[in-house]
C-alpha cells in the first residue's frame, strides 16, 4: 500500500533516525534519511517525496527554516515537524506557516503512522482538487482557442495558463514552416542553445517518438531546468514549445502530461489562425484585383475604390466601430461599384449626358454587384451594403427608394465615401470640385441624400487627418 510512498526524515539524532526509518519501512514506507536540512533540499532537489518529517531543534538549519524552504520551492510536500514538549510552542506555530502537524516525543508508532498517513491523505485530496482545477482550465482553454483567430489572442491565453496553472514563467515558441517565433521572459543564451539543439532536422530526429525532452542548462552557474515538447500540424511537425525553471523546480509527470495538453491546443489553434490569415490574404488580393478590373474601365476613376475604402474606414474608425463591421467596410469600399463589370464601358466613360436609357443601366450596377458578391460566404453583409449604396436618406436615390434607417449603416457610409471622392476627382464630364466644396456640397445634402452623423463623423476625421 505505501510501498511508492517516500518519506525524508531528517534529524540530526542518529537513533531517532534509525528508529522512525525501521518503523517505517515496516509500514511499507520507501524512506530516505539525513541528519540535517541543507542536505534535505539537495534531496528534495534530486528525488520526488512525498512527506518531510523533521525535527524542530537542529544545527545550521532548524526545522522551521527547513518548513519554510520547502513551502517556496516544493509546494506539494506535505511536513510533519517532530518537537519535545520544550518547543511545542513553535511547533504549533508551524503548523500556522505550512507544517501539516506536529508531533511530541516521545512518540507512539501508531500515531506517528497515523499523522503521516493522514498527510498523505490531505496530499491526494489537494492533487485531485488540483487536477480538477486543471481540467476545468483545460477545458475553458479549448473553448477560448476555438473561438478565436487571432494568433496574439492564443499566444496570451497560453501564456496566462502556464503562468497561473503550472507556475511556469518562461517560454518560447518557434514555428519552423513559418520562420516565427514567440518568446515572454526568455533567456536569449538560452534560445540560442534551443536554436542549435533543435533545429528544425533536429527536431524531426529528435521527436520521431513523439515524446517531450527534458534537460539542464547552465547559466552562470545556474540550473535551468527546461522542457521541449514538439508541435504537430498537419502535415507534421511544424515547431517547437520550450519552457524553463531556473533553479531546483523540475517538471512532474503531470506538469508535462497538462502542458502537452495546452500545447497541443495551442498548436491547433495557431494552425487555424494562420491558415485564416493566408485565406483572408488571398481574399484581399482577389478583392483589390477585382476593384481595379472595375477602375480600369475608366481612366478618370482610377483609384476610386480604394479612395472610398479609405475613407469609410475613415469613418468607422471616427464613429468607433468594432474590428469586425471595420473588415466588412474595409470590402465593401473596395467592391462598391463591383457591378459596373456588367454595364458597357461606352455608358461609364460617356463625357455628355446619360440617356435615359443608358442612366437606367447604370442604376442597374448595386444590384449586378449584389449578385456577383452574394455567393462569397466570408463577405458577410456587404453585398447588402454594395446594392443600397445610392438610396437617399429622403427616398429619392435608387434602386429602391429606402429612406433613412431603411438604409444600411454600411450603405450609408459608402455613400457619403463615394460622393465626397467622386466631387473631388476629375470625371469625363466634369472637373474636380476643390474640397472646401465637397464639403460644403456633404452639408448642404445632410438630412436628405446623407446620414447628418455620418457626415459629422467624416467632417472630424478629415479634420483628424488634415484633409481640411
């Protein structure tokens, strides 16, 4: 029954040593001894215990400085202290610091068994709330890793659990595939040591079996106690997770099998960032590859639908909306007038007055870019802002008559964006109007073709940006 379970003793008295080891050991006990407490930490150093019973009275280290540097640095020792009935007053005032409990001598064999067997008891109780704890945090981290693409966002979360679960205070994370890395509180000897030993063929070698490594470091004559743990994608191994202690803390088992867990999440959820980050960087490429097909079919309005993007997100950023409705707006002013593909190039680049027949083609460009975009998924709303972005605030504009909050937000901003860019840029058949104008024109058309908030926003952000 407690044949795994090792007990120091440490007494400077060699028969009560002797004695409590004999005693022990019947129990079943592992039992290691030492005669005094600066040896007892280089033990606690080199060999997992599970219980220090110590006396109280003893040179160059007492017992209750002993309690005390087992406290900071083996958090999950539980200590009994051993004390005659001179110093019983310390003895309970360990107990207030840490100690488990006390015992007198001279004591019974069956109640020196009981307290340490008790000890034991509060020790499994203590890991189970602790893995507890751990599956709970285990748990909110796979749904915050999965609710997230923001690989900032996963760096921090990991930082935070291995900081407050596992006390760990130092790590580094390279991604081979990627050529980054991500460090907090990392030594830079250190990473460069990590660098060489784990390369990225090194690596491969290394973690064929799939298995953390552990090792030490020195550094100026300090221990660093550090573990690696590879990270898997899809295609295999793609980086590595490195971590570290300084001094005598070493990784138990069940620290490396939890950090394995939150590794693994995290690696997952980097791979989904990024692939997200290289999707939404080919979407932004095929976007501005369309909106420049579109201003192609007319020299005047080159640069027309990144003007209109710029300046929405000019507004949004003024009127202070979330990153996600910014992004929405960061397409929709690049893909505005998407559908004048479908309108003949002789209407856009006509320099006389449309027809009626031709301005109703033209009327018909919101709702071909409507259809072009509606099947893109990842537009979201924008092809709701693209189709209403010439109704009016007082039902006048087209191609439905909306009037006011009919309107979408969206639409509205890319409303006042394009009209402001299109006064103030030459046109086939008009000149530019100076911008003191267009502005002047925005006010004068606030309340029935433009949204008066959205036109206070623009005003301040061109003041904010120095336009005006």
């Amino acid at each position: 029954m407690n044949e795994n379970v090792t007990v120091l003793v440490v007494d400077d008295e060699d028969y009560i040593r002797d004695s409590v080891k004999i005693i022990l050991e019947t129990e079943g006990f592992h039992v290691i001894c030492t005669d005094n407490g600066k040896d007892a930490l280089d033990i606690l150093s080199a060999h997992y215990v599970d219980i220090v019973l110590s006396d109280i009275q003893m040179p160059e280290m007492d017992g209750i400085t002993l309690l005390k540097e087992v406290k900071n640095r083996f958090k999950d020792v539980e200590i009994l202290l051993v004390t005659g009935y001179p110093s019983l007053d310390s003895a309970v005032e360990s107990v207030k610091i840490g100690a488990f409990d006390y015992i007198t001598k001279p004591f019974k064999v069956d109640n020196l068994v009981n307290k340490i067997q008790k000890a034991l008891d509060s020790k499994k109780l203590k890991r189970q709330v602790l893995e507890l704890k751990q599956i709970v945090s285990i748990y909110d981290s796979s749904n915050f890793f999965s609710k997230t693409l923001n690989h900032d966002e996963i760096l921090s979360q990991l930082q935070s659990v291995i900081k407050n679960e596992l006390k760990i205070s130092s790590f580094y994370i390279k991604l081979f595939t990627r050529q980054i890395e991500k460090s907090h509180n990392f030594d830079e000897d250190f990473k460069n040591f990590l660098n060489d030993k784990f390369s990225f063929k090194r690596s491969l070698i290394a973690f064929s079996e799939n298995e953390s490594k552990t090792g030490h470091y020195k550094k100026n004559g300090q221990d660093i106690n550090y573990i690696i743990l590879p990270m898997f994608g899809t295609e295999g191994l793609w980086g590595i997770f490195a971590a570290y202690n300084t001094g005598t803390h070493t990784f138990r088992d069940i620290d490396v099998k939890v950090l394995n867990i939150y590794v693994s999440q995290c690696s997952m959820a980097l791979q989904n960032s990024l692939s997200y980050e290289d999707l939404s960087k080919g979407y932004v490429e095929t976007v501005t590859s369309l909106s420049k097909a579109v201003d192609a079919k007319d020299h005047y309005t080159r640069g027309h639908s990144e003007n209109v993007k710029n300046y929405s997100l000019m507004i949004v950023d003024e009127m202070g909306f979330n990153e996600e409705f910014r992004d929405l707006m960061f397409y929709a002013g690049l893909l505005h007038d998407i559908g004048k593909i479908g309108v003949s190039t002789d209407i856009i680049i006509k320099p006389d007055k449309l027809t009626d027949y031709e301005y109703g083609e033209m009327k018909k460009h919101p709702i071909f870019g409507k259809e072009i975009l509606e099947p893109i998924e990842f537009l979201g709303d924008v092809p709701q802002y693209v189709l209403y972005h010439h109704e009016k605030m007082d039902g006048t504009g087209y191609p439905y008559g909306l009037v006011k909050d009919e309107i979408p937000l969206g639409s509205r901003i890319l409303q006042v964006s394009d009209s402001f860019d299109a006064m103030t840029t030459d046109r086939s058949y008009r000149p530019k109007k100076e911008i003191t104008e267009a502005v002047e024109e925005l006010d004068d058309c606030t309340g029935t073709q433009f949204d008066p908030e959205i036109v206070k926003a623009f005003k301040s952000a061109l003041k904010g940006n120095q336009i005006i």
